[in-house]
C-alpha cells in the first residue's frame, strides 16, 4: 500500500454491515501488541535500541508464509529501526518471538547480498523452496526520503537444504531501483518444475505487473490502466474511521490449474484476470487480453487461491471472503469467461480482524492469515506503548477444507511461442 503525505484520518458515518453467521471458526495462533526478536544477547537488543537500529513501534508484520508447522513472517523495512525484515516465528519462554531466516547475517542493511526490505515470499509446499522478494529499498513511506540501497531482487531458498538456489537482480529497466514496492508474488509451478513468478509492483509512481522467467532467468513488466488506482476507492473505512489508502496494483493469486493470473489494486474494487500463456512472453499483448472479472464487496490487500476458491480481505467489513470461482466457472462456461457471481464471508470479526493482509497455506486444508490494522501504522496511531491492550498484529488460522493452489501441481508445460 502507499498513501499520500495528507496524514488525515477522519470519521465517517457509513453505517458497517455485519455479516454473521459464517460456517467457519478462526484462530488466533500468534498475536501481538508490538514485535520483539530472538536476540542471541541482551546486550545486542540494547545496542540495537540506543543506536536506533530498533525502533519498535516501527516493526509491523505483513508477510505470512507456512511450511513443516514453521511459520515465516516479514516486517518491512517502511521506516527506520526494524532488526530484521524476513523471520520465523519461534517461542521464548512462551512468547512468540521473531528469529531472523535464515539468519542475522542475511539482514545487514547496505549490504546488497543481504536482504533489504522484504514484504512478500511464496513457499512452494512440493519442494519447500522459499521466493523472497526484496524491494531493495528502505523508508519508502511519504514524507521522508528513501534509502534506495540496492536493486530489486528475488531470491530462492532452499529451506531443507538451507542454501540459496537462486539469485536474480531485477535490471533497472524491467524494476526501478528507485521507485519499485514489489510487494506480492504467486509462483508457476509446471510438472513439478519452476518456470515463472508473477509479481506485483505497488509503485505510485510506475505501478507494474513483473514476470520473472525460472528457466531463462529473465524477467519483464507490463504495464497498463487497471494496475492504477480508481479514485472512487481511495478511502477504506475500518470500524466508522476512514483512511485514505491509494495504493496501486497489490494483491496476485494464481488459479490452481496455472491458466490465470488474477490482480487487484488496493484502491479498487475491480478484480482482473489475465491468461498466463499470454504474460509469460515479453511482447505480449496485455491490454487485449485483460479482463474485469467484476467487483469485489471490498477492496482488498492480499489475495489468495485455494484449489477451487480465490479468497480475499474484505477490508470495511474487518473479515475473509471467497469467490467460490469453480462453481461460478462451471455454471458459466469456463474460466475465460467468468463473472464473480458468488461472493461469500469466511470469517469475521469487527475488534480483531482488522485489516486481513497476506494469505497462506498449510497441507492440512487451513488457510492462514495476517491482520495488523496498517491504516493506524502508516499514519502512525498505533498504540505500541500497553502491553496489556488488544493485540495490534496476528497470524490467523481458519479450516477451509482445501489446499493451495500450488498443491498438487502437475500442469502441462506451455507451448512455445515465437
Ligand atoms: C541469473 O541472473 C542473475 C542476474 O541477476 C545472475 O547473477 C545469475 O548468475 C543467473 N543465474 C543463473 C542460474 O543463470
Ligand atoms: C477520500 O477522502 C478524502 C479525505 O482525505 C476526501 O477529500 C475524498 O473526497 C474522499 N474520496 C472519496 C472517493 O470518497
Ligand atoms: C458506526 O457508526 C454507526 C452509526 O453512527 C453506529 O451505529 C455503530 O455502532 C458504529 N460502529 C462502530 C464499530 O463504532
Ligand atoms: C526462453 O529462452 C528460449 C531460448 O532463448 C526462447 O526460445 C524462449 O522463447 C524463452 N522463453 C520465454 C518465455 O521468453
Ligand atoms: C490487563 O487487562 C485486563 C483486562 O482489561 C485487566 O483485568 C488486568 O488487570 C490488566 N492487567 C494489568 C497488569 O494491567
């Protein structure tokens, strides 16, 4: 997300529908008032608090990914004093700590090996190879200035072999090393192989849709008008308190048969799709081939697709949806064509499921998820100080009787096309 440098939150009188009576029931497996770190002495914690370096009212968690019953989350790098940017979640004498993945060394900023700021990561559950994105960037909120460090990058790790299997630099042309916020990314996986990555670039300046190719190790971004913002959708009211958030193109999921690629901006309600044998090659046509599949209750932050539902935040009504997209497709003639017909609540709750951020997925049929009311971050009414208040962050989980959609794959390799 990206808001203007007009820090002004006021309250509207739209009266919140309540939506209940939904058939799931979510946990709340971590939460927090503010973030702490696995630090290896405490004289390290002091020094990282006295020289600035940890900042705790400026760490949020946004990230979540889950694999073998661990549990990674990110905090990015959006202003100063954040330890570490990409961590496991691990218990300290019965508080959940973040522990720096893979390691501290793997967080120094400045160094360019090292990981910058990093908002999203994908985990593919067949091999346990973790994507991470790393915008190379720090402080990009308005109203100060950017540390723009290092270039875009995107790694892959190799969680069980615990080595790096992949590093890629984004070159200037295809991500800015100035104005890029990568901040969501989907991975192609055919025949149990990986082929491609589809990323989102937030950017206010230069929104974008990235394509990292696996196999030639290229990439290349499209650019077009529904990867913008749309000014009727810039304000999203939470519990009566609006907040201007005019973010561009955000949340990405992939269909669990790799033929799609469906986007949203955080300003707007419009939900598009895009055929993936289309954005895989450089020259494509995107604006032939893009489609508004309709309009969601909500705007919404991160998506997410299951095997047979895309699921997604419904941001003014503090809960989950789905689009049950199987069923829609099979009652309207395939996926090509599909309308959003049926949109339904999963889970919510007004007092703790504020802003419903990133998704995953684990193999046993749940789907988990962040919370951490941003709005409040970003325009800096959080309350860090009370240890004792409702907790600001979360990692949910919810039984949803499906897996990811990166589950199972077996897709067929694409055509070669000229
Ligand atoms: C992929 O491209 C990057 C450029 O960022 C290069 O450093 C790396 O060696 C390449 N990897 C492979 C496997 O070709
Ligand atoms: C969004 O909120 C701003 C106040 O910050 C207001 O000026 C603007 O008219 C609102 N836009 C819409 C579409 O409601
Ligand atoms: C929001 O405002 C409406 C109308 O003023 C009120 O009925 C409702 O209780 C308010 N909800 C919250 C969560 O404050
Ligand atoms: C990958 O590289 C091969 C060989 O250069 C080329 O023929 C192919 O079109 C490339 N694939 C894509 C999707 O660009
Ligand atoms: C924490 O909050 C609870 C519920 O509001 C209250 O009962 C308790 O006394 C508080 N504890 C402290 C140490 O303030």
């Amino acid at each position: 997300m990206r808001v203007f440098v007009s820090l002004f939150v006021f309250v509207s009188f739209r009266i919140l529908s309540t939506e209940s009576g939904t058939a799931h029931r979510a946990e709340v497996v971590y939460e927090w008032v503010s973030l702490d770190y696995d630090w290896p002495t405490t004289r390290m914690k002091s020094d990282y608090i006295s020289s600035g370096k940890f900042v705790k009212e400026n760490n949020i968690i946004t990230g979540v990914k889950v694999y073998k019953g661990e549990v990674y989350v990110s905090v990015p790098r959006m202003r100063e004093g954040v330890p570490s940017s990409l961590n496991k979640v691990v218990l300290k004498k019965g508080k959940p700590v973040l522990q720096p993945f893979p390691d501290w060394k793997s967080q120094t900023i400045g160094d360019c090996n090292s990981l910058q700021f990093v908002q999203s990561m994908e985990v593919d559950p067949n091999r346990g190879w973790m994507w991470i994105l790393d915008i190379g960037r720090l402080n990009i909120l308005p109203g100060v200035t950017p540390r723009n460090l290092c270039p875009a990058k995107l790694l892959v790790y190799d969680i069980n072999r615990r080595m790096y299997v992949r590093r890629y630099e984004f070159p200037a042309t295809v991500v800015s090393p100035t104005t890029n916020f990568l901040n969501d990314i989907v991975v192609d996986i055919m025949n149990g192989k990986p082929r491609f990555a589809y990323i989102t670039d937030t950017s206010f300046e230069d929104p974008g849709l990235v394509i990292y190719n696996f196999q030639n190790n290229t990439s290349h971004r499209f650019r077009h008008k529904t990867m913008g913002l749309d000014p009727e959708a810039v304000n999203v009211t939470i519990n009566n308190v609006t907040y201007p958030m005019p973010g561009t193109i955000d949340g990405i999921a992939l269909s669990s048969d790799s033929n799609h690629v469906y986007f949203c901006s955080l300003a707007g309600y419009n939900l598009f799709q895009v055929p993936t044998e289309i954005v895989r090659y450089p020259n494509a046509d995107f604006a032939a081939a893009v489609r508004n599949v309709g309009k969601k209750v909500s705007q919404a932050d991160g998506l997410a697709y299951g095997q047979k539902n895309l699921y997604f935040g419904a941001l003014d009504r503090n809960a989950v949806y789905k689009w049950q997209i199987d069923a829609d497709a099979k009652a309207q003639h395939g996926y090509a064509n599909v309308q959003m017909k049926t949109q339904t609540p999963v889970i919510s709750d007004n007092a703790r499921m504020e802003w419903v951020d990133t998704f995953a997925f684990d193999e046993h049929g749940y789907l988990w998820f962040t919370t951490n009311f941003i709005p409040k971050y970003l325009y800096q009414v959080m309350d860090f100080s009370d240890s004792n208040k409702s907790a600001n962050m979360r990692v949910w989980k919810v039984n949803i009787g499906e897996k990811g959609y990166l589950d199972h794959s077996d897709n067929v390799d694409p055509p070669v096309v000229g």
